[in-house]
C-alpha cells in the first residue's frame, strides 16, 4: 500500500513502474488530503484510491492495510509515494512473510545511510538514521541498519500491535513493538533512488529534527512502558539478519 501527500511530481513514474511489474492492480493508494492533484493522476492511470482525511503518516498507513486485510490480504507491503522506492523489490520483502520465515522485513537502505557515493541520503537524514540505529540498539537491543517505511509486515500483526504514531514514529513504533513481542525481524538491501519533488519531512532540517522530535518520545514511552499482546501471537522465537 501506498501514503500519497502531494506527490504529482513522482507519481507518473512510479505508476508507470508499478503497471509494468503487473503490481498496479496489488497496490491500494491512501491519500491524505492531497492539493496537487495526485488522486486524479492514480486514477486515470488505473489505481485504486481510498482517501483518508485525518493528517499524519499513520492514518493511511492503517486505512490502506486494514483495508487490504478486509480483502484477504495476508501481508501488506508499504512503499513511499515519493519514487525513493525500488517497487521491483517489493517481491524480495513479501516473501519472506509469505513462506512463513519472517514476521516483518524491513528495507535496509544501509548505503544511503552510510554515505555511499551514489543514491546518497542528504546529511541530516544520514545523522537522523544513524541516531536511530543507535537508540534500537541501547535501548532495545535491536540491532537494525536502518529503519526506512519500505517494508513488509503479516497484517493480523500488524493489527495486534496497536500502533498509537500517527505522525513522524509509525515505522519506528511498528519495528520496536513488533521486537517486544518477539517477531522476527528481517531486513533486506533495499535501493534508495532521488525523489521527485521536495522531501516534506527529511528534505529540510526543521523537518528532520520535527521526526527526531516524535521518534524520541515514541521510543522513551516505549522503554518506559513496554509493550505486550494481549495473547501469544508468535511461535517462534526472534529471528533478526542484517543486510
């Protein structure tokens, strides 16, 4: 499923990209209240769209998975709107959790993260990743490259996690809750690309430090207060591979 905030400039691409994988008809597009005309753009390329008024990144994450769960989907892979997105590796996320390996497979965009000459992260959102890797491992002992939103989850998990992020945290909180429980946690390379358009969180500082900000108070909650289902979701115990 994918979040789309004002993303006109990206989406043709991606659209394009999607119909030629002979994934268009798989993705639920979520808008969140877009000015630019994106909805109109899915649309006449053939997408599905479900709109979802209330502002923040969590909202239509959630409407688009539930939704997809109503429909018997099994598994819910998110991907950004904006083209950073490989979707030809949405597949290498999914199957994992489809063959029962894996709970939740996160995209590792370790490179960008790290700095590497092509398809490099501007420097904030470098600090902010590396920040984050960080406080999953002192706090948490989870030990994650990167946190980045392109990942795959079991969408009865993802329902019994109770993600309470609505803003900047929601990949966060899904990755943390998801080790409290013991899920297993994957991660795969994933391929950062340049978005089209201006970033509307890791494309300025104040923007960054906004994310910072939220994720900060998600985590210290979260370590604070703990987290756990309400009755044994997973058999097996937690499996984590880096990337």
């Amino acid at each position: 499923m994918v979040p789309v905030l004002d993303e006109a400039e990206a989406l043709p691409g991606l659209l394009d990209e999607l119909a030629a994988l002979g994934l268009l008809d798989l993705s639920l597009f979520v808008d969140n209240g877009s000015r630019d005309g994106s909805p109109a753009l899915i649309a006449a390329a053939g997408g599905e769209v479900l709109r979802e008024p209330r502002r923040g990144y969590g909202y239509p994450c959630l409407t688009g998975a539930r939704a997809a769960a109503a429909r018997g989907a099994s598994v819910v892979v998110f991907m950004e709107a904006d083209g950073t997105d490989d979707p030809a590796q949405a597949e290498l996320l999914a199957r994992p959790v489809l063959e029962g390996a894996a709970d939740l497979v996160v995209g590792s965009r370790r490179d960008a993260v790290c700095g590497s000459s092509t398809g490099r992260m501007p420097l904030h959102q470098r600090l902010g990743n590396r920040w984050l890797a960080i406080c999953f491992a002192v706090l948490f002992g989870l030990r994650l490259s990167d946190d980045g939103p392109f990942r795959a989850i079991r969408t009865d998990l993802l329902e019994r996690l109770r993600l309470e992020e609505r803003a900047y945290a929601f990949p966060t909180e899904m990755a943390v809750k998801a080790h409290l429980v013991g899920a297993r946690i994957m991660t795969r390379a994933a391929r950062y690309r340049q978005r089209a358009g201006r970033s509307k969180i890791a494309g300025t500082w104040a923007g960054s430090l906004r994310a910072v900000r939220d994720i900060t108070w998600c985590l210290v909650r979260l370590r604070s207060r703990g987290f756990a289902l309400d009755a044994p979701a997973i058999s097996a115990g937690p499996v984590r591979r880096r990337q």
